[in-house]
C-alpha cells in the first residue's frame, strides 16, 4: 500500500484536525449516547464536523471511530455494528476532505486495566478495527492517546499482518513519562523489536501545549521519526473564582510556531479544540511549509580570529564599579509608546550628567506596545 502519509511528511508541514467528541457535543449529543455509532444515524453532523476542519485548513482528517471498536460498541448493545460504523466512518471522513486530504483511521485503546479481556481478545478486537479502516479506504491508522507500554505493545500487535502505515501517538506528562511512571526513552526502544514499524509518532492530549511543549523537548530528542503533536485545550485555570480554559485559538498557534521550531513535523489539536483552533494553526504554520524545514541542526564554522576576553573592569566605568565592589546607580527609562526618542535621548544625558553610571531599558513594560528597547539602547548610545 502506497505510504502517502511518508510522501507528505517529506514534503510540508502537515496540519491535522482537532477533536471530534467535543464538536459532537457542542450539538447537543450527550455523553450516555455512542458517539461512533452517529455515523450511521446522524451522518450529516459528522460530515459537516470534517468539513469544518477542511474549510479551516486541516490537511489530515480523523474518522469518528476512536471508541469504534466491537468491545466499546458493545456498552451501548452495538457490538454487532462495530464493521459498519468503521467503514461509514471512513466514507464520511473521505467525502469531505476529498483525495487530496488524508484519511486517519481513528484507534483508541481498550486498555489492559479491563479485566473482562484477556491480551489475545484484546489484540484481536483492535485487529478487526485494523481490517475494517483498511478495506474502507483510510490512508494510515492512528493509535491515539497511549497511556502506557502494554497499551503501546497491543497496538503494535494488532497491526503486524497489515499492509497499511500507522503512528503511535502517546498521552505523557511534562515529563515523558506515561501514566505508570515509564519514561519514554523505555517505551521507544520496544518498538525497533517489531518488523512492522510505524510511519510517524505523536504526542496528543496531555496537560495542554505548554506541558506538551515540556514533553516535546524530551520526546524529539529520543527518536527519528517524524512527531506529530496535538495537545488538548488543557486544564481549566481559576480566575477571581471562576473556573476558564485559557487555550484560545491564539494561544494554541503559538505554541505550534514553537513545537514546528522544535522539529515537529505535524500539529493539530486533540480534547476540547474545534475548528476555530485549527484555523488559527493553519493561518500560522502553512506558511512554514513553503520552506524546507528540517530538525538537524547544521553548524559551519569559520576561521576566525579569536579575539582576547575583555576583563569587566576595562569595559566601562559601570564594570569597573562592580568589579571593585562598590556602589553603582541606574535609572531605569522606559521605550516610548511612539517613535519618537528624542526626549527619551534627552533624559538619558541628564542622568549622565548627573552621575548615573547606567541605564536600564526594560522589555514589555507592563505587557505595552513601545519601541524595541533594543533599538532604544542603540540610539542612546549613537545619540
């Protein structure tokens, strides 16, 4: 089966879609109904929850098929329609997005803490929601939010026989670590062990994106294969007594802009993101993607002179002051919110003439828009 999820990695910055369970709630589907089983008796809801992502610029789509599986199904007594849900699922996602959008196959996990299944029950309900993605026409599965090895090891299980790429995509702590305490280091090196391997990793739900942007630093260093990273909408902060979700749109772009300047090669979004999250993703990563973006780093150095270290005491009179210990005084004057620094230059040699042995030029006084201090600082000292 042709790998066209490796062939975009190679050549762009890939923008996946957010969550599906929030967006199916938002239209008043409560959480004692099947959400999978909604493609098949509202289908218009979640083809309209696809196309949201495509009109916001995601170029990967996720079947509506997390808690697919003959197993979970059966909570809701539609165990028996676990094959037809899993192939709707994929029919709707591809109307939608069309050919050139990819199709996820959405896999959650069953989880070892379920008594009622032994491993080998548990290996071949996830392989028959293998198949059923597969035969439907999805371009890769994705294993979402695995939360430990085991988990990690019957997904890797289940997909052996199958000629269909796929990715591991983990839920760990700012630590990387999983839930029981594994660090990832550990649960990455079980998967060279398998002849089948996956196409890319990820890192989805979690804390939020800044915890994410802690585990990334850790998890891009530990492996080779492309990370697509996906953080939830975090965890609700309390602000004068009320309880708000400060993931807004902006935020999550810019935590994007950091996790690509990582070297992720994907971003999207997972619990509690919608469409107006991955627009703002879009509008700020796609332009990335026109540039050949790598994660090594290529370091050329030039035969230059080294020039002898300057002792602090010799570089003014403010270093010779601390170098001997003694007192200093500094002013601090603040970059004026216009352009105009002449009065700014002017205090400046008033605090010279005064005595002032330095000056300090803060950045973002007060979170206010006014001139760079850097430009500040350059003028004074032209000036």
């Amino acid at each position: 089966m042709k790998n066209r999820l490796k062939d975009k990695l190679n050549n762009e910055m890939l923008v996946f879609d957010g969550a599906i369970g929030t967006e199916i709630y938002k239209k008043n589907f409560f959480v004692n109904t099947s959400f999978e089983n909604l493609c098949l008796t509202a289908p218009n809801v979640i083809s309209d929850i696809h196309k949201s992502y495509v009109n916001a610029g995601a170029d990967v789509l996720t079947t509506n098929t997390y808690a697919g599986n003959k197993h979970s199904l059966s909570k809701f007594g539609l165990g028996d329609t676990a094959n037809e849900v899993n192939r709707k699922a994929v029919e709707l996602a591809r109307e939608a997005g069309g050919d050139e959008i990819l199709i996820a196959g959405s896999i959650g996990m069953i989880g070892e803490q379920n008594q009622q299944l032994t491993d080998e029950e548990i290996i071949k309900i996830l392989s028959s929601q293998i198949s059923e993605l597969k035969d439907a026409g999805a371009d890769f599965i994705l294993f979402e939010t695995i939360r430990s090895q085991k988990i990690m090891e019957f997904s890797l299980k289940s997909i052996q026989e199958y000629d269909i790429p796929y990715m591991l995509s983990f839920s760990l702590d700012r630590h990387a670590e999983t839930s029981k305490g594994e660090p990832a280091k550990k649960i990455l090196s079980i998967i060279e062990e398998y002849k089948n391997k996956p196409t890319a990793l990820g890192l989805n739900c979690g804390e939020g994106a800044e915890a994410t942007l802690s585990t990334l630093e850790i998890f891009i260093k530990l492996t080779d294969y492309p990370v697509i990273v996906q953080p939830n909408a975090g965890t609700p902060k309390k602000i004068d007594n009320r309880m708000i979700y400060m993931t807004s749109p902006e935020y999550l772009s810019t935590y994007a802009k950091r996790f690509i300047d990582l070297g992720a090669s994907g971003v999207g979004g997972c619990c509690g993101t919608g469409p107006e999250h991955i627009k703002d993703i879009a509008r700020a990563v796609k332009p990335l993607s026109k540039t050949a973006v790598t994660s090594q780093l290529t370091f050329t150095k030039e035969n230059e002179k080294e020039q002898e270290p300057i002792a602090t005491s010799e570089k003014s009179n403010f270093g010779k002051k601390l170098s001997a210990g003694e007192w200093v005084t500094t002013v601090e004057i603040v970059p004026p919110r216009g352009f105009n620094l002449k009065p700014t230059i002017e205090k400046a040699i008033e605090c010279r003439e005064a005595g002032v042995d330095a000056i300090n030029i803060p950045d973002g006084p007060r979170a206010s828009s006014r001139i760079s201090p850097l430009i500040t600082a350059l003028k004074i000292q032209q000036d």
